[in-house]
C-alpha cells in the first residue's frame, strides 16, 4: 500500500464494540488496521510514537493527517451476515416492483414496460407483495390470467417479494412448456405448480417448482450486469456495509434453479474485476459438502495481503416461508382453509447426513428455518451431530429462526448455536403475520428480546435482496418493531451487536473484524451522531456521512 499516513480521527464519539462496550473520542489508521483508538491525548502520543519509530526504521518520513469529524459518531463496519449477491447484483437489472399496493398500480407498470421493450423480450418483475395490497380481496399473487390481461403478447415473470413465489403470463407458461398434460410429472415434493379447477396451471409456482419458471428466463447482457455490480456494492457502502455473509449457488439445485450455475462463476469474475469493495465470506448451497473444500480453493487467488474472501460453510434448507405458507409449523397457519402447515424441503436424514459431513470436513453450517417445527427438528439435527464429538462447539447458524419455543431457544444456547436473523422481516411482515399466525404464535416470532436474553449469539442479517440491507432501517426495527410484540425489543446498543460484533462471530471473523481495537481492520462506519442518543422513531433516517473499508474511503455522503 506505501507509506500512507496515519489518519487521527477526533472530534467525535466512538462506541468501539468490544468485550467491555469501551467509549473513546479518537482513533488512528494506518495502512488499513486500527493503531490506536481512545482517549485523544493518548491517541495523539501513540500516533507520534509510531510514526517516529517508523520513520527512523523505514528511513522514510510519514505525515501524520487528521481528521475532524464534529461531533459524529464511529462505530465498527457493519457486517450483513446473510444476503444473496448474485440475485442482489441480478434485481439491479430488473423492473422493481417495491411498493405497489394493487393489482390496478401493478398493471400500469407492466403496461408502461410492454410499450418500450422489444418485441419478444421477457418482463421480469421483482419484490411483489401481495399480503400488503390496500384492498383484501386482491391479497392474493397475480396468476396467468391477471398478467395476460395487462401484458397479453409477451412472457411476463413476477417474483415474490421473499423469493419463494412467483407468477407468469400465459405467453411465459407456452415457453416454460407446463401444462395439464405434463403438470403431475414435473411437480416436486418440496414445490408447487398451482392449478385451477379444471386442472390447468394457473402460472403460480411456489419453492423449488420456481425454478421451472426461473430457468427460461434470459440472462441479461454482460454490461448490465458489471452496471448492477457497481450499483450494488455503491449501495452496501452506503448503508455502511464493509464485509458480507454471501450465500450462492453451485448448480441446479437451488433457488434460482439452472440459473444457479452461473453464481459461483459469476461472482469470481466480478470480484477479479474488482467491482466489489466489500469482503465476503461465502456460504455454497449443495448437496456435495466434498465440494467445499475445492470451491473455497478458487477464491485463493483474488485475495491480497489479507484474505478478503473465503468459503465458509455450507447452506441448507429445511422449510420455506410464512409468505408462501410453507414455512414448517406444529399448527396448521390461522388463514388456511385447507388445515396447511407448512413442509419439509429436504427429509431429516438428508439433512443429518449432509450437517455431519460439513462439520467433520470443518465448515460451518447455515441452514433456512422459519417455521417453530422446522426450528426444533434443526436444533434436534444439530444436537445428534455434535453428541459423541471431540471437537470444539461447532458454530452452527440457523437462518432466519423467525418462530420459537421457549425450549428450542434453550437448547441453541446449550449448543452455541447462532441465531443469523432479518430484522426487515418484522418490517415487511407486521401488518400481515396475526393473520397467518394468530396472536399466540406471534408472541414468540422474531423474539430477539428472548434470545438475547438466553444468552444465545444473535447476529444481524437482511437476506437482501428480499429486503434492504440498510443497516439503520434494520435498529430502528429492533427498538421499535413497528408495535410488533413490543415486549421483544431490544436496546440501539444490542442492534448494533448484531450487525458487528455479533456478526462477525457468526462469520468467524472476530479476530480482525466486528470491533474498534488496536490490531483490527480499520473497518468502520462515520454517523452523523451518537444512535443511542436520537428518539427511535429517527433511527431509520439516521445519516451515514462516510464508510471506511480497510482504511480507505468506500462512501461519503453529499
């Protein structure tokens, strides 16, 4: 890197995030590690030291720059430990559909796109949700016949705000080659092709079956693509983001279906490029835990001096979604007819089998569970692996843990489980959950207050890009969450764990990253002031004026 300077920032408070929540008021960097950081006379003599005793050794002068930050606030880099970069860069390409509220707004916009594409080209719209529709007769996805009727002539593929649902037009069903002849054979026992009362599909595909759907799709060009990878990264680092728990794909089995090959490769390419600023830690969805130890070889290559990107585990699934009413619960869902609660993606004995492998070959393992029964029966998995084991606690994760029982949580904290969950599904889901759930199994669902309490490790993610990855958005939820279960908030300093210290443990990263202390990464976000000092209700709004990454400037605000 050269002889940089050492930077002091001063004028300012820091909430370092260690072992003791120490405060201090100045911190140095140099050459992208943290020299010293506390008071600021002692900072300012630690600085002078080092630089004398550099420059006599190095026989080569350093300038010692300073930096004012009035009044602002320092906090650890933000650490997003589950999101998905390639479907994130991918939505970057795509028609969003954020925010419409009816099947009339949902209509204007596919309309006002059919007239500027190209005759024959795909529509895909992204991030739909239905359960938020003004009207409650429209709380329902958006099957063929609502799509033909605003875009009759070209394929049209809508997509769930989750990802788990998605719906196409008649044109798009023509190329999938689905219909009542072919329906049965191509339906999976972990998904679902809707069909109508004569048996036709209705261009509702649900879990794995959107795959089926998703696979037909045309990738966009390769400039669209190094365009969405700017813009994502640009992004995270607004948000404050400096490293990433990165969930992909290796083949076809995933969510993105036969488009999931392309991830892995995908993403080595962009990283070479070096269009990305952030680390990532990178847990593969397969059925092969052999394969990690090769995949996690091909990223040897793109690191520096400091590894910026590894493999870390492996990703797994055992349920799906309270959206898609798929999630795996011990009740049938409060708004189901039919009695449904939920299924199983993959059966226990798979799941032991590939938990088992992962650990003994030494990665760690992440596995999608959202329902209170696919959450006990996971705990249970993790617990028959590690009983007889010599080796140290394994540092388990569970994805997502939206609903709880008391004795689940108990037994993860027994076993030093890792809670990796969304705050912005409280966000996106509020208004919404009484209904699916009804209120008694609401009580215990995003039960941050309970977990942290139990003493279980809980760290920060926003399964972006189902939802933002804007950091401060996701405290204000954990403070506030919108009059959700109010009993189950947690303090601004407890939020901030979970997107740093906290988050780095469950990347096993704690050594160099997750806190402000000498030695670290100078990995840090500049606030415009102190979070815990601002009314929750201007969390969400909160101003990040600058994000470092490894010493270097990554963002500045206007």
């Amino acid at each position: 890197m050269g002889d940089l300077p050492v930077t002091l920032f001063h004028n300012c408070s820091i909430l370092t995030m260690d072992s003791n929540d120490s405060e201090a008021d100045a911190m140095a960097i140099f050459e992208g590690k943290i020299l010293a950081v506390g008071t600021e006379p002692s900072v300012r003599a630690e600085a002078k030291s080092f630089i004398q005793k550099y420059s006599a050794k190095s026989h080569n002068e350093i300038m010692l720059a300073e930096k004012d930050l009035s009044d602002a606030c320092i906090v650890p880099g933000f650490i997003d430990a589950h999101l998905h970069p390639a479907l994130y860069i991918y939505f970057k390409t795509q028609l969003s559909l954020t925010g419409v509220k009816s099947h009339s707004e949902l209509g204007k916009i596919l309309r006002r796109e059919d007239a500027t594409r190209r005759s024959g080209e795909w529509i895909i719209g992204i991030d739909l949700m239905e359960d938020n529709f003004k009207d409650p007769a429209e709380r329902h996805f958006p099957d063929r016949k609502v799509l033909d009727s605003f875009c009759p002539n070209r394929p049209v593929l809508v997509l769930r705000h989750d990802g788990h649902i998605c719906g196409v037009n008649s044109a798009a069903l023509q190329i999938i080659g689905i219909d009542s002849s072919n329906v049965k054979e191509k339906t999976s026992s972990s998904g679902e092709i809707r069909l109508d009362e004569t048996g036709e599909p209705t261009g509702i595909f649900t879990e794995t079956a959107t795959a089926l759907a998703i696979d037909r799709v045309p990738p966009p060009n390769l400039d669209r693509i190094r365009n969405g990878c700017k813009d994502f990264s640009a992004e995270l680092a607004s948000y404050g983001i400096t490293t990433c728990g990165g969930v992909l794909q290796t083949d076809e089995k995933g969510p993105a279906g036969k488009a999931g090959v392309m991830e892995l490769p995908l993403m080595e390419a962009l990283l070479k490029e070096r269009l990305i600023e952030q680390d990532f830690v990178f847990y593969l969805i397969t059925d092969s835990p052999k394969k990690l130890k090769r995949l996690s070889q091909s990223f040897q290559p793109l690191n520096d001096k400091e590894e910026k990107y590894c493999v870390g585990g492996i990703k797994l699934f055992i349920d799906g979604t309270f959206g898609a009413s798929t999630s795996y619960m011990f009740e049938p869902f409060s708004d189901s007819p039919e009695g449904k609660t939920g299924l199983l993606v993959n059966m226990e004995d798979h799941l032991r089998e590939l938990i088992k492998e992962a650990y003994e070959l030494g990665f760690q393992v992440a596995c999608h569970s959202i329902g209170d029964r696919a959450n006990r029966i996971l705990v249970d998995l993790y617990h028959d692996v590690l009983v007889g084991s010599r080796s140290r606690r394994a540092r388990f994760r569970i994805e997502h843990a939206s609903t709880l029982t008391d004795d689940t949580i108990a037994d993860a904290a027994k076993l030093g489980i890792v809670l990796v969950c969304q705050p912005a599904f409280i966000d996106s889901e509020y208004a919404w959950l009484e209904r699916r759930l009804g209120s008694k199994r609401c009580n215990r669902t995003y039960p941050f207050r309970a977990i942290i309490d139990a003493g279980v490790v809980l760290a920060g993610a926003s399964d972006a890009p189902v939802e933002s990855a804007k950091v401060m958005k996701a405290v204000h939820v954990c403070v506030t969450r919108n009059g959700f279960v109010p009993e189950q908030a947690i303090t601004v300093m407890e939020a901030l764990k979970m997107f740093t210290c906290n988050a780095a443990y469950a990347l096993g990263q704690e050594r160099t990253k997750g806190s402000l202390e000498k030695s670290k990464l100078a990995d840090f976000v500049v606030l415009e002031k102190d979070p815990r000092m601002v009314r929750p209700e201007k969390l969400a709004t909160m101003k990040v004026k600058a994000t470092y990454h490894r010493g270097k400037q990554i963002f500045e605000a206007e």
